[in-house]
C-alpha cells in the first residue's frame, strides 16, 4: 500500500533541537560540507522512518480498536454487558451446603442405576456435562461441547457454583443457601418401586437434615435453594402414582425449587423454570459470540422444521400426529422422526444440522409441556414455535422477554391444528410461516440468538466469562427475590 509522505513541520520539537542545537554545532564544524550534508541527511531520513512506523503501528492498533468494536456490537446485549451479578456487587453472596454424599456425589456410585430407562454412568461424567463431542470443533484445546443429557441440570449447576465468584465459605456472610441435592437422579432410580416409603425416603432425610442446621433457623429456608434436573411431576406425587414427594414436603415448600418444568399452578409460588441444558457449555464470551455469529451467518434452506416422534394418550397423539403429517407433506419442511433403535435424533450434531439450516422450529410438548428441544433451535438460531402456553410462557419468566413473545417465537395453538367435523381443516403451519415479512424474521431471529448466553450452561471451570449464563440469571433473580421477601 501506497502511503503519502507528510511534510514534517519545523515547529516540531526533534526539529527544533536539530536546528537549534550547540552541540550538534560543534560536531560538524570540524568535517567537510559534503559529508556534513550527507551525514544530515542520514539523520533526517532516520528520524523521518522512526515518524513513519509510528504512524503505521497508530492506524494498525485504530483498525484494530475499530474491528473490535464491530465485534462488539453485533454481540448480544447480554454478553456486552459487565452485570453486578458476576462481580457480586450489592451484597449478593451464596454458601455452598457441604452435603452428605449421600444427598449428591455419593449416588453417582450407582450410576447404571440411576435411570430406569438408560445407563446414565456415560451422563454424570465430566460433572453432569457427559462426553465430549470433539467433532463439534475444528481445534481447541478443551472442548466446549458435549453430548449433555436434558435431566442434569443439577448437577451442572453445583457444578459452576463450586467455582463460582459469588460462593461465600463463610455461612455467616452468605444471604442465600444453595442446597447441592440431586433430587432428579434419586427420582428416576426409583420410579417403578413399589415401596412409597422408599421413594420417599431420602427426600425425607434431606428435610430432616436442613431443620438441624442454624442457618436454616433463622427465615426457616425462606433464603435456602435447590435444583432439580427433571420436572415438577417427578417430585408431585399424588394418590400414590408417579414419582416421590419432594415437593410436597412442608419444609421444601419453604424453599424455591428450580426446576426445568414446574406446575404452572403451583399455588405456594416457590417453583421456577430454568432451562434444560442443552450442548453448549463455553469458557469465555469470545467462545460466545463466535457460535453466535456463526448461527447469524448460517444458510437456512428450510421454512421449518420438526423434530420428534409421535407420542402416546389421545391429546399428545393428536398434535404429534398433526405436526409430523404435515411437515412430510411441505416441501418447505425438514423432518427428522424420532422413535426407538436408531435413529439420528440422538447425534448433536444431526439434531443442530436440522435446527441451524432452518428458520422455523417447531416446538410441540413432550411427554410433558416443556421439551429440551426449545433450548437446542435457540442454541441453533432457529425461532422456536409453540402449540401451548405451558411450553415457555409460563415456565421460564426470569429467562426471555417478559414483552411481547412474538418478538422471538410464533404461537399457534394446539386446538387449530385438529381438523375437527365436515369440511373444516387444520390451521396450516407452511401458511402462518411463509406469509411472516422477511424482515420481521430477521429481526425475531436476532432476538433469538441474543437470547443465547442466558439459557446456556457455562463450563464449570469458566471463571470469567464476560456475560451472564443461565446461572448467573438464576442467581440474580433469587437475589432479587430474597430482598423482595425482605429476609
């Protein structure tokens, strides 16, 4: 690159001291005017490059400064945002219960039992991240993602508290308790026993074991927390049916209970939704924003897309039945059905493929209101589509928008997509997506992956991540509540 030369003022001090200066009079008065011109010029010239460089390393570093905040304003508000939460500024500050291992890590000892339905040793590894999907990345020294089971939330969160600035060692300094209980793993290691008192019982001890500590005393667990990595069903149990009753328990309902789907008429108001955790878990911001923009700048060939498999019970059945008919009638729709054997359901990578080249995601309810699937088409950039209100609107209040939901999913409900008597039909789902303006798309896109950075799970060994994480979001809020409470 060409650069144009600038004139060099005389005002300018090196030049003053050359032309002004004694000593530099009595060195050259001795040598020849042709050396003494020539050696004159060596010296202009010197001066004249050092200028130069200098002036190329300034306009280098402002290029530099300038990309940088290019960077930082495609980022998401979240990220760019240095909260009171990650510093733990305004007295937020948790202790860490050192539980028994009996209530936590000891069951891990049995983890091919945890789970009715699989072997669940593969998904506590790495701290309930599971195993590493090195093929998620080019190169990195320490792999991001992970092939993360969607009921691990609870362990995933003790995780990153261990580590996390705002845990206090000290009881007496802390303003909120966390309970480390893996609630989720002892439910479904004992759903099909027959024994009541003993799907119950560890609950029971965990409520026996709180009550003898001061530090429950003094608001009666009013500022205690636990998590719980499967829904609120798992931990109802009513007329002796499915699960145990944790949640029932007097003591617990003292508590607030997070919880990746609670009863949306939970009338004692102590559950909260937190996301599922999906497969993403970053050490830094940069780790963030590189996903992000990597998902802005991704082809999505397809108007939507679904992915699952029909389900059991008539209501269930019906919208299943209904999304998956006519996603393999569209032309515009990609389908990848779910079932048992194989199947591409189970890859990340596959799953991710499907979500990142498609604009739409359809998001019906699972075995229960809430689906992880939700949190993976926003990990994919993909605008997610709701049939009930009970799969995000009343579920997770602390983590999208409390504004209008329409600026990052559709809703279209459940009962327009029964055909119903004569000649009345389906609501048409390719219809309602196709006639949204372009640009309202982009626009409910970008809400979308702004979204990102709070409804994912950091890696338990970030300490210093730049943006609040699901965690984080969780802890504010609890914050918030505690001194609304004002105990």
């Amino acid at each position: 690159m060409a650069v144009k030369k600038k004139s060099i003022s005389s005002a300018s001090p090196w030049t003053e001291k050359g032309k002004y200066s004694k000593t530099n009079e009595i060195h050259y008065s001795f040598l020849k005017p042709q050396l003494r011109h020539a050696l004159l010029l060596c010296f202009l010239l010197s001066v004249w490059f050092v200028i130069l460089r200098c002036f190329l390393l300034s306009t280098s570093t402002s290029e530099n400064n300038i990309e940088k905040l290019n960077v930082d304003e495609k980022a998401p508000k979240t990220t760019s945002k240095s909260s009171a939460i990650s510093k733990c500024e305004g007295g937020m500050s948790v202790y860490l219960y050192d539980m028994p291992a009996e209530f936590n890590k000891g069951l891990l000892k049995d983890c091919s039992h945890l789970n009715s339905y699989t072997d669940m040793c593969p998904h506590v590894a790495n701290r309930g991240l599971g195993q590493p999907l090195s093929y998620m990345v080019e190169s990195a020294v320490a792999t991001t993602w992970f092939a993360t089971h969607q009921f691990i939330a609870e362990m995933i969160f003790h995780a990153r508290m261990e580590n996390h600035p705002c845990r206090v060692l000290d009881p007496r300094n802390a303003k909120l308790f966390y309970v480390p209980f893996y609630g989720g793993l002892d439910a479904s290691s004992k759903f099909h026993d027959a024994n009541l008192t003993a799907r119950d019982e560890l609950a029971v001890r965990l409520a026996d074991y709180l009550r003898s500590k001061p530090w429950w005393e003094r608001h009666h667990g009013k500022d205690h927390f636990l998590v719980l990595g499967r829904t609120a069903w798992d931990f109802l149990r009513r007329n002796n049916n499915f699960g145990n009753s944790l949640l029932n328990l007097p003591d617990v309902q003292n508590m607030s209970v997070l919880t990746v789907e609670r009863n949306p008429w939970d009338r004692v108001h102590n559950q909260h939704g937190i996301p599922y955790p999906s497969y993403f878990h970053p050490y830094t911001s940069r780790d963030m924003m590189t996903w992000q923009n990597r998902m802005r700048q991704s082809s999505r060939p397809h108007l939507f897309s679904f992915i699952g498999g029909p389900r059991r019970g008539v209501q269930k059945a019906a919208v299943r039945d209904e999304l998956i008919r006519q996603c393999s009638e569209s032309g515009r729709c990609k389908l990848l059905k779910c079932g048992k054997g194989p199947s591409k359901c189970h890859y990340p990578i596959e799953v991710l493929k499907v979500m990142s080249q498609s604009q739409f995601c359809l998001q019906a309810p699972g075995d229960s209101f809430t689906r992880r699937s939700t949190f993976d088409s926003v990990l994919a950039g993909c605008i997610p589509v709701f049939f009930s209100p009970h799969t995000v609107y009343t579920q997770y209040e602390w983590f999208f928008p409390a504004g209008d939901a329409r600026e990052y999913s559709v809703y279209i409900d459940e009962n327009a997509l029964k055909t119903g008597n004569g000649s009345k039909r389906a609501v048409s789902i390719e219809e309602e997506l196709f006639k949204i303006e372009r640009e309202k798309v982009e626009r409910m896109r970008s809400a979308v992956i702004n979204l990102m950075p709070r409804l994912t799970y950091a890696h338990p060994n970030a300490t210093d991540l730049g943006f609040q994480d699901a965690v984080d979001v969780a802890l504010e809020a609890l914050w918030a509540k505690r001194l609304k409470l004002n105990v």
